[in-house]
C-alpha cells in the first residue's frame, strides 16, 4: 500500500498545483472522487483491464463516461494517466488531493459516532468546539453507532475523543482486572 502512495503522490501534488493555480480546488476534489468512484467500478476496472484495449480506447471510455465533469485541465489529466498506465491510483489521487486540499484551506474531517441520533443544534455546538480546540474548519460526518450506549466518539485525523458510555465501562473493566 505505501508503493501505491509513493507513486500516487506525485500525481497528487501535480493535480492539486493545477486546481490552485486555476482556483478550482473543490471543482478539481469534486472530479477525482468522481474519476476514482468510476476506474473501482467492476465493471469499468474490468474493460481498462482489457490488454485489447489501447491507450486512446482506454482514455475515450472514462471521458465519454466522465462528459461535462471534465474540464480541460481534468481530460488532460486522465489522459496523462492512462498513458502512464497509472489510472487505477484515482482512488488513492483523490484521498492524497484532499488531504493537500484540506490542509490549504485549514480544514479537518471529523467523524462523530453517537449511540442516538444528534439534533442539527448538537452537531454544530460539537463542531464549534471542535473548532476551537483543533483551531481548524471542521467538516463532521455523523453516523449512529448503538454499540457506544451513550456519548459520542469523535475522529480528527489521528485524534480520537471517545466520550462514549462503552469506553468507559472498558475502562472500569481494565482497571478492575489491575
């Protein structure tokens, strides 16, 4: 996994450059996750795959099936890719462009797990103060996880702030076996 990183990055960075140079970031975020949903599909990886396929083949399937998502500077990019054979890295191309996205613009995805569902009010106060302590943007995905009892866990990049009832009782139970 780490080889596919290292080759990826590169691509990563050319795409990011690009999209900051023509102030497209979201545009350019927006089009690879698309591209990579495309190239992880089966059924397109499969006809990519095909050795009776060329180049110019390979490149006019995924920009007939991208169309108007691609601008200029998007085409000639796939295009680059495929001629480098490098388009099945789209998917980790695209995780790379928006971590280097995020970071530009100060921004951090936060993952909440509540064992209820949260009210649109206790998303926000959660964000603000998340906010605050990360003195970052924060951009939170919310999911219900039954299996916390109560609380919340919350994920910012490599921090985990886990407030939930079930953590707790873990922690009772390890300290009870001390």
């Amino acid at each position: 996994m780490a080889e596919l990183a290292t080759i990826a990055r590169p691509y990563a960075e050319a795409a990011f450059e690009i999209a900051r140079e023509a102030n497209a970031l979201h545009a350019w975020s927006d089009m690879l996750r698309f591209a990579a949903q495309v190239v992880s599909d089966p059924r397109v990886a499969e006809a990519l795959d095909n050795p009776r396929l060329d180049a110019g083949a390979r490149e006019a399937l995924l920009l007939s099936i991208g169309g108007d998502r691609f601008d200029n500077d998007a085409r000639n990019f796939i295009r680059v890719l495929v001629e480098a054979e490098r388009v099945s890295l789209l998917p980790q191309i695209a995780a790379m462009f928006d971590t280097l996205k995020n970071q530009a613009e100060a921004v951090a995805t936060a993952t909440i797990e509540s064992a209820y569902e949260l009210s649109p009010a206790q998303v926000e106060e959660l964000k603000a103060a998340l906010e605050k302590r990360f003195g970052k943007k924060i951009e939170a995905t919310v999911t219900i996880n039954p299996k916390l009892i109560g609380g919340a866990r919350i994920t910012v990049g490599d921090s985990v702030l886990d407030g939930s009832v079930q953590a707790k009782l873990d922690a009772m139970r390890t300290m009870l076996r001390a």
